[in-house]
C-alpha cells in the first residue's frame, strides 16, 4: 500500500525522474514502443474504475458549472495552444503537438492534483469524465481545424485511436467497479497507481523517442509549454470567478484547464506523426505535472498554516 501511494502521490517526481533517465538510457524505455497505447488504455480503464456514481450524479444535478467547464477546456486550451505555436514560429511538426495537446481533454492526473490541493473532486472527476467522452469527435475536429495548415490531419484514424484507448476501457472500467461492487475496494485503491505509473512510461518513452531532438529544442518551444499551461491555470480561475464560482470549485477549474491529458496527445502523435510531433506533449506533461503538484504542496502548506493560526486565535 505504501507503494501504491508512493506511485500516486510522487508522481511528479517520479516523471521528471524518469523523463531524465529516457534521455540519458533511451534503449530502457524504447522497448514500450509497440505497447504505449496499451499503457494508455490502462490509465483510461483506472479512470472509469474509481468514478463514484453518486457523486457524479450529484454533481450533474447542477449542470452549469460543468457546461462552462467543458466549453471552456475545448475553447481555452486549443486556441492558447495555436496561438502561442504561431506567435513563436515553430516548426510544423512541433507546433501540431502543442494545439495536439491544447485540443485533449483534462488530464486525469488533475483529479489527484484537485484532491491533494483541496479542491473539489467530483467536479472534477465529472469534467473529465465528459470531456473523455467527448474527445473522439472533439478532439480529432479540433486538430483538423487548427492543425490543418501545418500537416494533413487524419481525423477517422484519430478519432479510431480515441474510441479504442479512451471511450472503450473507460466504460470497461466502470462496468467493472459496478459488476464487483464491494468487492471493487482493492481495484480501486490500486487505480491511481496504475494510472500514474502508465503515464509516466509514456512520457518516458516520448522522451527516449526523441532523444536526438531532444539536444536541439529551442528556447521558444520551451516557453510556449510554460505559457499555454500557466495561461490555462489563470484564464480557468479567472472563467470560475467571474461565474462566481466557490473557492474550491474556482480551484478546480483552473486545474482541469491547465491540466491536459498530454499523454494522450504523445500517444496520438506517436500513433498518426512522427515522433517529433509526440516531443511538445512529452515536455507538456511533465511540465504540468509539476506544476499542479507544487502548487497543491504549497496550498496544502497553507491550509495547514491557516488551521494553526485560526486553532492560536482560539486558544
């Protein structure tokens, strides 16, 4: 058990570790190369493993703040993304990664960071649980329209990918939680680790991919990922407060839009691009990563700080 939440909780870390070590040892994690979608398959089937269907159903009960959320992650995040690789002036190859990566739903890692940061979990759950669903049309429409002036897009062999490693285990994982049902207990504890450790290989494994590029990124690239993620924490807070959203609901959409699923970015650009294009959602992942998780330490620090101040006054 401590493992597992070793797995969970460290993943951040455990990325950047690992991202390190694909550089330096690329041939350790170039033998996923047939398998990096199967690893994505399973972060998705955690997913729907450890979805609460009473907590989902109460917070469908009031659909605004989720209809905002949704327009708002397949609105904020694609535009930023395409905006900032033509400001910059990226290569083709690499600016249809980052409006890749702009145009994937909420990462699932954004429910561990919402639930380490304090913040609300079923909102989030249920963001990115629909955002899913909607990403086999969503998704592939988006990169087309976007994307189409750098490379030509294939839509129905996106949009195949996303059926078969997102929207299929996902359902499977959640017939699987409702078919055990107490029984689930072990599963569900294991789900989180099962997911972090799956997208830490396929990050690692975009990083070894890439290794020979990987000498040669631009300074450009690298603040374009730097400002497509911190945009997207600010605008998404900036969206729930000005729909006066609650504290805990405003900090959750500012993480489920910061916050893209960039594994499935690399894993559909390993599938359909060449590997230069999966090299922004690589960087974006562990970028991301750490960042929601150094930010739900310090907020975390805080509430702790709040707590003893408000226990002092008290006393």
């Amino acid at each position: 058990m401590k493992l597992l939440n070793l797995i969970s909780r460290g993943m951040a870390p455990l990325t950047l570790i690992c991202a390190v070590i694909a550089f330096y040892q690329p041939a350790i994690f170039l033998i996923f190369k047939d398998y990096f979608l199967w690893f994505f398959a399973a972060s998705m089937f955690a997913l729907g493993v450890v979805l609460k269907p009473d907590e989902l159903k109460t917070t469908i009960k009031t659909p605004k703040p989720i209809l905002i959320g949704i327009l708002s992650q397949y609105s904020i995040m694609p535009l930023l993304g395409a905006t900032a690789a033509w400001l910059a002036g990226l290569p083709a190859e690499i600016a249809l990664g980052v409006i890749i990566v702009g145009c994937a739903p909420g990462a699932m890692a954004s429910n561990v960071i919402v639930f380490l940061a304090g913040g609300a979990v079923a909102f989030s759950v249920t963001l990115t649980t629909i955002a899913t669903f909607l990403s086999p049309a969503l998704t592939p429409l988006l990169v087309e329209w976007l994307g189409g002036t750098y490379l030509p897009i294939p839509f129905w062999p996106m949009m195949k990918t996303i059926l078969l490693t997102v929207l299929l285990p996902l359902t499977f994982g959640m017939l699987i939680r409702k078919t055990l049902g107490q029984h689930a207990r072990p599963l569900i504890e294991f789900a989180p680790s099962m997911a972090s450790l799956a997208i830490i290989i396929i990050c690692a494994y975009a990083v070894a991919a890439n290794h020979d590029r990987l000498n040669s990124i631009t300074p450009e690239l690298f603040l374009v990922i730097i400002s497509v993620n911190a945009l997207g924490y600010l605008l998404g807070w900036s969206i729930a407060k000005f729909s006066h959203f609650s504290g805990p609901y405003r900090l959750t959409l500012a993480i489920e839009i910061g916050m893209q699923n960039a594994g499935l970015g690399v894993a559909l650009a390993l599938k359909h691009f060449s590997p230069e294009t999966a090299l922004p959602g690589a960087l974006f992942a562990v970028w991301c990563i750490l960042t929601g998780a150094g930010a739900s330490a310090w907020l975390r620090h805080k509430q702790r700080l709040n707590a003893l101040t408000d226990e002092a006054e008290r006393t």
